[in-house]
C-alpha cells in the first residue's frame, strides 16, 4: 500500500507539472527559450565569432526571427565546442535532443540517489525549478550527471577523478557556488 501511495504522488505530480504545461506550449515548442543561445554557440563553435555580439545576434535572428536582441554566448569555449554535434540538425531537432539529454540527466540523477533519499522521486516530481529549467531550453540539468559522479568518485576516494568530472560543471559556474563548502567539509562531509 505505501509502493502504491508513493507512485501516485509521483504520478500527481507529473499532473501538476504537466499542467504548469498549458500556458507555456507554444513557447517551449517554438524554442523560444536559452537553447537558441547555446545552439548559437554550437554552430558559432571553433570560430573568432563566438563572442562578436553583432555575428551572435546575426545568427540567432537567421533561424529566429523574432528572438530578443540582447542575445549572446555566455559560456566557455568548450562548451560551444561541446554542443557543435547540434549544429548538423536543424534547430528543433537540435531543440528535442537537448531536451531529452537534459531529462535524461535528470531522471539519471533522481535513479541514481533515490535509494539514499527515499523521498527524491517525490520531491523531483514536483519540482517546479527544474521544470523551468527543462522549458526554457536552461543547461543546468546537464549538470547532474557531472554533480552525481563528482559525489560518487569523491565517496570511494578517488579525489582527482572527481575533481576531473566537477571541472566539466564551469560550463556553469554560477551553480557550482556550494561546491566549495561541500569539499571543505571535510570527507565525506556534506556530499
């Protein structure tokens, strides 16, 4: 009975976002989102142009004509480089594979805790950031595949490959703001 309890608060859930759904549709599936930026960058990647405002902007309104002016690349280097296999399809099929590499990162990540925190099924599907994060075309759920193994390799000792896996997370650094207390903590402390 509590199996079935769980899976029908997980189901009400996914409900409750789905319904969250309704007003942002045609926004989400016309791309109008963060993903027209990275997809930018992508086909921008191994050029002088990647940062050349006038060229970024140039290229967005070339597959979108009707995207905000102030777009432009805000990551690394290597992350365009990282995303150029994008640039080989057109842009809403770029669109649907990134998305589903970023609910693939996220379902990884919630499969793979899960069984340390009973209720992370539950909490993630009434996660409304990350919800957001999925329909405005948002990178930071690529993070956790990266996040979990950085935790993984960091319980079993292995130190430099952890610290190698948590060097790709500078794509976005602005999310990684608690890692430091997290390895300072000592080991094993808060991860």
């Amino acid at each position: 009975m509590a199996k079935l309890c769980r899976v029908l608060e997980i189901i009400l859930g996914l409900t409750f976002l789905c319904a969250l759904e309704i007003p942002f549709r045609n926004t989400v599936l016309l791309g109008h989102n963060d993903f027209s930026t990275f997809y930018t960058g992508a086909k921008l990647a191994h050029t002088p142009a990647l940062y050349h405002h006038e060229i970024v902007r140039q290229t967005v309104r070339s597959g979108w004509p009707d995207s905000p002016e102030q777009e432009v690349y805000l990551r690394a280097p290597f992350y365009a480089v990282l995303l150029s296999p994008l640039r080989a399809f057109p842009y809403r099929t770029a669109l649907f594979i990134f998305t589903c590499l970023t609910v693939g990162s996220f379902l990884w990540f919630v499969i793979q805790f899960s069984r340390e925190c009973r209720d992370l099924a539950i909490l993630a599907a009434f996660s409304i950031p990350m919800f957001l994060n999925i329909n405005g075309g948002a990178d930071v759920p690529l993070l956790l595949p990266f996040l979990g193994a950085f935790v993984l390799l960091s319980r079993r000792g292995r130190d430099f490959a952890a610290g190698f896996i948590l060097a790709f997370c500078a794509s976005n650094f602005t999310c990684l703001s608690s890692c430091p207390s997290c390895c300072c903590s000592g080991k094993n402390g808060a991860c």
